[in-house]
C-alpha cells in the first residue's frame, strides 16, 4: 500500500509535456509565468471557442494567411480573391503573429478579429510583415501545421522603390519632411545595404525561415508582377491552390485607363483599390538603380533554386 502511494504521488509531481513553445523576443520583460501562460493560450487548441451566429456561421481561425510581403500587391491579392463566394476575408491587418501585445492576446482575441464565415467558406487574414518576421513561421505552425500559405512577390528593385515611396507619402500626409530615396540608398558613396527596405527584398534569406517549419507545397508564390499585368491567370492559379471551385472570371477584371491598373467587377458593382494604391514611385538616378538591381541578382538566384522557379526580374 506505501509502495503504491508514493507511485502515486510520483505521478502527480512529474511535469506535463506541453506543446513547444514559441520563440519569444529575449529582449522582452516577460516573467516566466506570463510566458507559460502564454504558452497556454497560443498552443493549446481546445481553450478557445468559435464565436457562432443565429444564421449559422462563426468566427473561426484562418485556414489560409496571406504572409507577404509588403508592397508586394497583397491588399490587391485579397481584393481579387475576395470575388470567391467561398472566401470569408478579414478586412484589416491583425498583426498577431509579429506583434507581442496581440500575440499574447492568445488565440481567442485572434479569432475574434476574423469575419464570420460559414462552414463552406475559407477564411483568410493578411499581414504583410508576416514573411519578414523570423518568430512568425513557428508560431504560425504551432497553431496549425496544415497551414495553406499565400506569398506575392514582385521585382525586389521595384518593391524597394514602392516601399520608400509608401512611407515618403505617410510623411507627407501628416505634414513631416522626409529625406530623398538617394539618401538611404546611398552611405559612404556606397549601396546602403542596411537600409530595410533593401533587406525586406532578399527573399530567399526569409523563405529559408518558412521552409523550416512548412513543406513548398504549402506555400504558393504569387507572382505580383504579373497580377498587375493581368490578373486573372494568377488568380486562377491561387484557386486551384486553395482547392477552390473556378468561380472567378475574367469578366470581374477590367482595365482602368485613368488609374491604370486593373479594377474589380463583381455582380454588376465596380470598385477599385484606395488611391494609395499604385502610386508614381520616385525618379532614381539610372546608375544608382543598376546598382540596386545588380545587388539582387545573387540573392535572386539564390530564391530561384530555393522554390524551383524563376520569375521575370533584373
């Protein structure tokens, strides 16, 4: 009986496995405690509800993410995507995955912040940081190793020079000076290799990161370049991706000459992207913009033998 009990109370004291926790910035002052429950609150699957509505649909965790990247063409990926009867999307930019304060929200807040969807339908967020966050992969994966993933890529020169240009026009709107392009491209007479909106374009390092932790068949690459161009056949090819019935037309994309990019038609409705959207990008000295895109011609090949294609860039 004595040998039984002290079994007994072996078994009550021997820790419980729990799932692998997240990487957790070092540099945050989080106490051990509130990592655990952290811990608690974004791995464990069973402590969270599906928020259910009187006609039959419910908020639920996404099935497929939009992961980037930025100034890549993703508000548009989404916009197209979202002419599918069978697409639920979010409409703004959670940011949990990269964001500390949401992501220790736990999973509950993250399903609250989704639209109601029914059974049938795929429900899809976007947050363009997603790809160049180097926490957000396992995190990602810890919360469903099926993910279904979505990366729109365009030429790294070209995103460079639109990721610039959509900060120069945040300034502008809020009245504050804001140096030339030529000023972060260039340092010590150099190429300024630091400069982030250069880093946020040598793909292949943040690939890397995904490949870790989801296979390349769980990730299809976008090619933003071509959804400009003509949309449709990409769009196609996202559909087949996400295992969707062909619901989408070339009929629902038109050519607006005064924009000049493609706008949407949906049962008789049209509508375009934000003003934002497409916006002249800064004239670059011809010298320093070769020197830009000879940058990334190695980090190019290097993206391009990562995933098995190639893609039209300098």
């Amino acid at each position: 009986m004595a040998a039984f009990l002290l079994g007994a109370v072996l078994l009550i004291v021997q820790p419980q496995i729990v799932p692998s926790r997240p990487a957790i910035n070092s540099n945050a002052e989080t106490s051990q405690s509130a990592q655990r429950e952290l811990v608690k609150k974004t791995s464990q699957k069973n402590d969270f509800k599906e928020n259910i509505h009187s006609n039959g649909s419910c908020q639920q965790l996404p099935q497929t993410i939009i992961i980037g990247v930025r100034k890549g063409g993703t508000r548009a990926l989404l916009e197209m995507l979202s002419l599918h009867p069978d697409i639920a999307a979010a409409e703004s930019e959670v940011h949990f995955f990269d964001w500390e304060d949401h992501y220790r929200n736990g999973l509950q807040w993250y399903i609250n912040q989704m639209p109601f969807s029914y059974p049938h339908q795929i429900t899809v967020e976007k947050t363009p940081a997603y790809f160049t966050s180097p926490k957000v992969p396992e995190r990602v994966y810890n919360m469903n190793q099926s993910m279904r993933l979505l990366l729109i890529l365009r030429d790294p020169s070209e995103r460079v020079l639109s990721d610039y240009t959509q900060v120069f026009y945040n300034h502008m709107q809020k009245h504050k000076p804001y140096p030339s392009i030529e000023q972060f491209l260039i340092k010590n007479g150099e190429l300024n290799v630091d400069y982030k909106a250069i880093n946020r374009s040598l793909y292949y390092i943040h690939m890397q990161n995904w490949l870790k932790y989801f296979p390349l068949d769980h990730i299809h690459i976008v090619d933003g370049d071509k959804l400009i161009k003509d949309p449709f056949p990409e769009i196609e090819k996202v559909e087949r991706f996400l295992k969707l019935s062909p619901q989408i037309n070339a009929s629902n994309f038109y050519f607006n000459k005064t924009k000049g990019f493609y706008c949407l038609r949906d049962s008789g409705r049209e509508r375009c992207l934000h003003e934002s959207k497409g916006r002249a990008h800064p004239q670059v000295d011809t010298r320093l913009l070769e020197k830009l895109q000879e940058y990334f011609h190695e980090p190019n090949k290097k993206f391009f033998e990562l995933v098995g294609r190639t893609f039209d860039w300098h």
